[in-house]
C-alpha cells in the first residue's frame, strides 16, 4: 500500500502546506512560550493542561508535538522524500501523524471532563 503511495509524490503536494505550516498554526503568532496567552491551539492546550496541574512550564503536549513537528519535518527532508526512492519515508510520515493526532485530541478531552466535572451544560451539549 505504502509503495503505491510513493509511486505518486503527488499525492504529498500540499500546495506550500506542510509541516512548517502545521507548527506555525498551532503555536500561532506572537506566542511566549509555556504561557496560556494568545488564541493559538498552543494557548488553548496550555488552559487544557493548568487544569489538571500539568502546565509547568509547558503542557506537555505541546511540547510533545513540537519534538513529534521536528520528527515530521526531519523525514520530509529526506531527499526523494515520499518517492519510488524513498519509499520508507511514507509510513514514518503516516505514523508521525498518527502521533500528532492522538496528542491534539488530549487537550480536547481535558477541557471536556473539565466542563462535565463543572456541570457546564453549555461546554459539553451537542
């Protein structure tokens, strides 16, 4: 499966996305660092983690995925990244992801229990 994926490296151009453009959406513009300050999902996660004590300095999602950011960008610049050349490069690509993904969604479930331990019926009504 992963083979017919590099056979076409189109698939991957995103078009200037990527993740340079990831981590500058996520951290956001004008972000100190460790501080719940600015409206970036970096802002959201540190309010998320100082709710559950875990934001000393940084919450520790963010710091995973800003080491998980530099994993992603050290595989896309391998040469023929995501090619017939570089096959490999594809599934470390998809499981780097994968991880980002299941980080984003800890942030998320921390402000949910939050809201339902609260009884904030507006936070957590469908």
């Amino acid at each position: 499966r992963y083979s017919q994926l590099a056979n076409n490296p189109s698939v991957f151009d995103l078009g200037g996305g990527g993740m340079d453009e990831f981590i500058g959406l996520w951290i956001g513009n004008d972000q100190k660092p460790g501080t719940e300050d600015g409206h970036s999902l970096y802002a959201l996660t540190q309010k998320a983690a100082a709710l559950f004590g875990q934001s000393d300095p940084e919450a520790p999602v963010n710091s995973n995925i800003k080491l998980l950011y530099n994993e992603g960008a050290s595989t896309l610049s391998f040469p023929g990244a995501c090619s017939r050349e570089n096959s490999d490069t594809v599934p470390q690509l998809w499981t780097t992801a994968q991880r980002i993904i299941s980080q984003m969604n800890i942030p998320l479930m921390q402000l949910l229990l939050d809201a339902i331990v609260s009884r904030n019926t507006g936070a957590t009504r469908l």
